[in-house]
C-alpha cells in the first residue's frame, strides 16, 4: 500500500533524523529477539528426538514416562537421568548412573542395542526466568561462561531474566501507553470541541481525579484482588489517561474557530468527522510530544512498584525486581551495573524514537 504525500515526506524526514533512525533499528532488534525469549533462554530443549519420534516441549507437556522414566509428573529436561533416557533410547542403566552413561555416549563407546539413541536442540541458554542453576557457591553468582551476567540471590540467571524482563516491560508499556492515549485523546478532543459545561465539568473531574494517589489504591487494589498483570494495566491506565487531555484539548479550542472547521459545519459534516479526521491530525504533534513522557512514565512507575513489592507478581520476571535485589546485595556489582544499563539503553532508544517521531509530524522541521 503506497503512503500519502503527507506520509511519504513524514516518513523520509523520520529517515534523515539518524539517531532515532538507528534507535528505531537497534530497539527493532532487542524487541524482535526478546519476543522469542522461549527460544533463546529455556530450561526445556527446543526438539526432543525420541526412538524416531519428536516433541516439542517449550510448547507442550510431555510426562517422563515418554522418555522412559517412572513418573507422570512433567520431565526435569535438564536432570541427568532424563537427558541418558533420551539420548539412550529409555535403557534401565540411566537409573543407575546416568552421568556414566551420557559420558560413554559423548564419547561413542556405548552400544545401545536394540535401541534407537535420541538428541535433543536446546536454547542458547539453558535457564528459564525461573529455573536454578546448579553451581557451587553461596548466591549471587558472580558472571561466568556458564551465566555471562551472574545470579540473583535465588541463583536463577540474570540474563534469562533480562530478557523476559525486557519483553514484558515493553509490553506492559505498550499497553498502558496505548490505552492511556486512546481514552486521553477522546477526552481532550471532547472537551476542545464542544467547550461550554462540558469542558468545565470534565475540567473539575480531571482535578478531582489528578489529587487522588494511585499508590494507595494500588494497594488497597491489590490486598483485595491480589496481583495480577492485567490489573495493574488497568489501574495505570486509569492514572495515565490525564497526561494527554491538556494539550489536545488546547489544540482543539484553538482549533474549532478556524475557517476549515466552520466551512465544514456549515457544509453538513458529522462532529466526530470534524473532531477525528480533520482537526485530530492537526493536533498530532503536541500529542507526540507528549508521549516519550508518559512511555518513560510507564516503564519508571512499573519498575518503582516492583521495586516497592507493589508491581507484578513475584513469580514474573521483572526489572525493578532485580534493581532491588543490586540494592540489597551490594557485593554483587553485576546486579546493579545490569539493572542500570537495561533500563539506561531502554530508555534511551524509546526517546530517540519518539523525538524522530514528534519531529517528522512537525511541518516546520526539515532535516538535511
């Protein structure tokens, strides 16, 4: 589908700012890669080879006795003995001394008779969010080529959790941010247009609701319902959504006296047509501009509450969680020198974006 003319020149000025060019790439990249988290950090193989067969466990249950084991319980992928009953074919002697046995199959000294040796494709790196890793020592670990970025203090891998953390901070800030632009868009396009009582009374709403502190509800919120994702994406939005009322309603009470808007009413046209398609896109550049705010807002306040044990869920992989875990495990720098630079690179490449994005709707900028 070709792009308009106001689109084509919107999107070459977005080109020739480079920084937020290479943002836009470098943040298309880490986003992309971190979409397929499953695939690059697991504690469970990609594909199982077994006797001529073949399981996917990152997407589905397999018990252990599909591998030959005893129990119905899920298989412990990366316990010594499933790994011999899978790369064996299921013999007895796994139980034994599995260790033995998957040295003598490295090495091709064992035959397996009557039995068809398995394999199995494990991701890059082989924890999950939420798996231990088996090393000696007390926790935090510090970084190695087992776990290039370290430990927490429960030994679970901090890059794994980067990247799960990394995935859901940008989609839980999308989410916010998206909603939150949607009811504050409609809400100060409302108010610009009509003005009058509408304006005022939306006006006095908007004063009441700015006073009211979100952290209280959000524990009040949670003690009631528990944690859960989606109801801190709720509660945020209903924080978030005032942010934008302010400039959109000015650009429309600017806006709704123009010739173009009363040529328009006097020739007939609906009012959300006016509001949506004609005077919105005016308004678009004061509205960006606004959004780096509320996405940096968004990714700070979920990393805050986590910080303070009033964010997601314990058992999610979360940034602030691990900021908090640098705070109170000061001999271990790698936590803090990771924490920092996530979310310093994060941060970074969003506000480049969306400057890139703010000045390519800004019929004044123009770059060389």
């Amino acid at each position: 589908m070709a792009l308009s003319p106001l689109n084509q020149r919107r999107w070459n000025n977005f080109r020739r700012n480079r920084r937020a060019l290479w943002s836009l790439r470098i943040f298309l990249v880490l986003f992309g890669l971190s979409l397929f988290a499953e695939f690059i950090a697991n504690d469970k193989p990609i594909l199982v080879q077994y006797r001529g067969e073949y399981f996917t466990p990152i997407f589905s249950f397999y018990p252990e006795t599909a591998f030959g084991g005893d129990f119905q319980t899920e298989a412990a992928y990366r316990d010594p003995e499933v790994q011999c009953l899978i790369q064996s074919g299921g013999i007895e002697d796994c139980f034994d001394d599995p260790e033995g046995i998957l040295e003598q199959i490295g090495t091709g000294s064992y035959q397996a008779d009557g039995f068809q040796k398995g394999w199995s494709i494990w991701p890059p790196i082989p924890y999950s969010y939420r798996s231990t890793v088996d090393r000696p020592g007390a926790a935090p670990l510090p970084p190695n080529r087992q776990n290039l970025l370290g430990t927490d203090d429960t030994k679970r891998d901090v890059l794994a959790r980067v990247i799960y953390g990394f995935r859901l901070s940008i989609l839980f800030t999308l989410i916010v941010t998206t909603l939150a632009s949607v009811v504050g868009i409609i809400a100060g396009a409302v108010q610009g247009y009509f003005g009058g009582w509408i304006d005022l009374v939306f006006q006095r709403i908007i004063e009441i609701w700015g006073a009211t502190p979100s952290l209280y509800v959000i524990i009040i919120l949670f003690a009631i319902l528990g944690r859960s994702f989606w109801l801190l994406v709720f509660i945020l939005v209903l924080f978030s959504w005032t942010a934008l009322v302010g400039v959109v309603r000015a650009e429309f009470l600017r806006a709704r006296n123009l010739e173009y808007v009363r040529a328009a009413k006097a020739l007939g046209v609906g009012n959300l047509t006016i509001m949506f398609r004609h005077m919105l896109p005016n308004a678009m550049v004061a509205t960006i501009t606004m959004l780096p705010f509320i996405v940096t807002g968004t990714i700070s306040t979920l990393a805050g509450l986590d910080f303070l044990g009033f964010g997601l869920p314990s058992s999610s992989p979360s940034l602030g969680e691990l900021t908090l875990q640098a705070k109170q495990n000061l001999k271990a720098p790698w936590l803090a020198f990771t924490a920092f630079t996530v979310f310093a690179v994060m941060l970074s490449l969003l506000v480049f974006i969306f400057e890139g994005v703010r000045d390519a709707f800004d019929p004044r900028k123009t770059f060389e």
